[in-house]
C-alpha cells in the first residue's frame, strides 16, 4: 500500500512507460519520417481461385524507423490517424501504389496478359472524411495513366457503419468513374447485410477469421453455413468475394468450393517487394 512519505515510483508500471514514450516518441517522429522517406511498401497478390493466375496485389506499408527497425502499420497508422498524418501519409501510399501498379502493367504487357495488375490501397475512415480525396485520386490516376478500373481502395466496415449520404459521397463518384471499393474486414462488424445495398462498394473481403475456421478438416459446419450464405448474397448483389489469411491449400480448395473469387494470403505469398509480384505474376502469365 501506499503510505505518506514512501516512494511514488513504487506503484508505476516501467513497461506502460515505456509503451507511451514509444507511442509519444514514434508520434512525433511521424512528419519528419515521412519527409526523410522512411516508409516503404510492401506488395501481397491477389489470386483468382479459379486459375490461380495473380490478378493484381494489396499495398502494405511499413516504417523503417531509424532505431527501432521495420514497424508494421498496426503500431504507427492509429497515431498517424490520430494526428491527421493519415492523409499525407495515404496520399503517399496512393501514389506510389498506383506508379507501382504502371510499371507491373508496363513489363507484363503482351497481348496475351489477362487483363491489367491492380492494385489495392486501403483507406482510412480520416481520409474519407478528407476534402480532397476525390481530386487527389483523379490527380493520381492521370499523372501515372493508370484506368480507374486497375484501382481497388480498400474500407474498413466498420468505417462504413452508420455512414450518411456525405461520408458516402466522394465514394460514389469513385466508384462511378470505375474505382472498386471494397469493404475489409467484412463479417467483424454488426453487418446489416440489407445496408450492403445502399453502398457504393464491388467487392467485399472477407475476414480471416472466416478462413482461419477453414482449418479444420471437415471445417465447422455452421461456419460453412456462414460463408456459405456471404458468397451467395454478395454474388446476388453483384460483389465479388475476396477471402484473406488463406494459409493452407485445404483453406485455399474448400473456400473455392463455397465460391468465393479472389484469395490472399500466406499460402501464395507473403507481402513482399514489388519485383517479387512481378516474377509471380509473369511467370503466371507465360505459364
Ligand atoms: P488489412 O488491410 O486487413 O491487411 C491484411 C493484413 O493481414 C496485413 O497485415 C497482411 O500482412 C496480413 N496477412 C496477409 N496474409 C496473411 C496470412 O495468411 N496470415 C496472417 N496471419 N496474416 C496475413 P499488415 O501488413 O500488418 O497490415 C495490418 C493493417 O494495417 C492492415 O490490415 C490495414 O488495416 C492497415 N494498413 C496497412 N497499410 C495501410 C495503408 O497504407 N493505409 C491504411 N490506412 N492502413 C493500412
Ligand atoms: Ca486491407
Ligand atoms: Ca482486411
Ligand atoms: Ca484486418
């Protein structure tokens, strides 16, 4: 107990310190990061279950911080967010991506190439709310020559929950000029599966722990029942189903029989460098 006199220290927690001078260090840190170039990012593919073919990849940033190493988004993009450094940080991430997604477009090439890599950028719900994402996305897109059509933005459900005509807005004309939206995370949330309608949203990515109860063989039959009914009332509505955490070929089979479309995860490939989803996706594309 703590008595009069006796030492205030005692009752801290050296390892809570710790954390939130790493947080305050890492927060403050954040706009001088960006500047020095700090971020990288990291590029996952995205595979048609059907043919296996690599059909364009999800950009994953990182923080190569001077003294700590590679930090993964989780420990640096809520305090970017917090801060509002999300949107310098996003537009960063967008255009880079999209340059990327240019060059894979520009070597693979060929008559005979499936159709163009795309590529997935995840949004923040601050960017959402952010004036300019609209123009900057347009900006981007006619800077790089990259079709709308190639671009996937990435949205948390739970960004979209309860969501008014004006949060939705900038979404739409996205998505009306042919920019997919998908919904990540899907399944986490309190899902109103007749809210789905309403959104302005092609693809929904369902979450990995759905696949994770893949793993089991013969998997849980109410889950299958679940993910059963996911695909089939996204595919009514026109969305295609992307399943992520795929980490076995038996996760990878049996969500290919309950239908879903495109996969991601550990089983094809970790996130990695740019050059190592074009060698995945060339040597599909020859094949
Ligand atoms: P997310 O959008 O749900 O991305 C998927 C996460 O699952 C990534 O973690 C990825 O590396 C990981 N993953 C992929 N395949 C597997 C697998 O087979 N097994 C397992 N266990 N994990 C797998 P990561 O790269 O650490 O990113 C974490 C989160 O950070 C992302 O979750 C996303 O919400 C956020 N994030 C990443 N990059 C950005 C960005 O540029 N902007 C914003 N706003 N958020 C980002
Ligand atoms: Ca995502
Ligand atoms: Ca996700
Ligand atoms: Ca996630």
């Amino acid at each position: 107990a703590k008595s009069a006199g006796g030492n205030r220290f005692e009752l801290a927690d050296p390892e809570a310190d710790a954390r939130a001078i790493t947080r305050h260090g890492l927060t403050t840190a954040l706009p001088a990061a960006l500047e020095r170039g700090e971020f990288f990012i990291e590029y996952q593919p995205l595979v048609h279950l059907g043919d296996g073919s690599v059909r364009g990849a999800e950009a994953l940033v990182r923080w190569l911080h001077p003294q700590h190493g590679v930090l993964s988004p989780d420990r640096f993009i809520p305090l970017a967010e917090h801060t509002g450094l999300i949107v310098p940080l996003g537009r960063w991430v967008l255009e880079q991506s999209v340059r990327q997604a240019r060059t894979w477009q520009e070597r693979r090439g060929g008559a005979d190439a499936p159709g163009p890599l795309r590529i997935n950028v995840n949004l923040s719900p601050c960017q959402l709310t952010h004036p300019g994402l609209v123009q900057d996305t347009v900006d981007i897109l006619e800077r790089t020559g990259v079709e709308p059509d190639a671009l996937c933005l990435e949205v948390t459900e739970s960004a979209l929950i309860g969501a008014d005509d004006d949060l939705l807005k900038p979404l739409r004309r996205l998505a009306e000029m042919g920019v997919d939206i998908a919904l990540d995370d899907f399944g986490t949330g309190y899902s109103n599966l007749a809210n789905l309608r309403r959104l302005p949203v092609s693809v929904l990515k369902l979450d990995r722990s759905f696949t994770q109860s893949m793993q089991q063989f013969p998997a849980d039959p109410v889950d299958l029942k679940i993910v059963e009914g996911i695909v089939s009332l996204a595919h009514s509505l026109d969305l295609a189903v992307t399943v992520e955490g795929v980490e076995t070929g038996a996760q990878a089979e049996q969500l290919r029989i309950l239908g879903c479309d495109t996969a991601q995860g550990w089983y094809y490939a970790r996130p990695g460098p740019p050059e190592r989803l074009h060698e995945l996706a060339l040597v599909d594309a020859t094949g």
